[in-house]
C-alpha cells in the first residue's frame, strides 16, 4: 500500500464534536418517542431543541452560537447509511504496491 493511502487510511484526528455525538446516542431511544424525524440541535451535551427541517436548526444554531462547533442530527431508530466514494478519498488510482 501507498504511503499517501496509508497515512489516509489511519489518519485519525479528534472529533470535537465527540461529547456531542455520545450524548445524542445516549438519548437516542428516548427522543424518538417524542421527536422521530425531526432534528435535534445539540451543544455542550444539551439539547438545545428539535426542529421539523434541517435549515431551521442551522438557522438557529447560527443565530444562537456563531460558527459552532454544534451538532445537529436527525433523530431516526438508525443512522442512515453513508458510503465514501473512492475518487472522493483520492484512493481511485492509488498503487497497493
């Protein structure tokens, strides 16, 4: 494998949003009793809200925190799957040698 391909391939940085994320999924099953579908803004472990669409949670999330860091996800019983195509990482003509 390339060195570029591997150094992509473990590159692994801290996500600041991790506390965020964590306590989304902590409390995952109990918002979606209450908010399936919608869109939660979360800051600081707090939920700030839950909104119909994603704009207005952005909209919101802007007006309230500037730039951010803010994490805003839809609530759904699963996370929708996500694929990575290989010519988005580069790694589309990449030598395994």
């Amino acid at each position: 494998m390339s060195p570029v391909l591997t150094s992509l391939l473990t590159m692994s940085s801290p996500n600041p949003l991790d506390p965020e994320l964590a306590y989304f999924n902590d409390h995952r099953a109990e918002w979606l009793s209450h908010y399936a579908g919608k869109f939660a803004l979360i800051k600081d472990e707090t939920l700030v809200g839950t909104f119909t669409a994603f704009n207005e949670a952005y909209a919101a999330a802007v007006e309230k925190f500037g730039k951010g860091p803010f994490l805003i996800r839809q609530i759904l019983a699963r996370d929708p799957e996500q694929s990575t195509p290989a010519l988005f990482v580069g790694a589309l003509f990449a030598n395994p040698s």
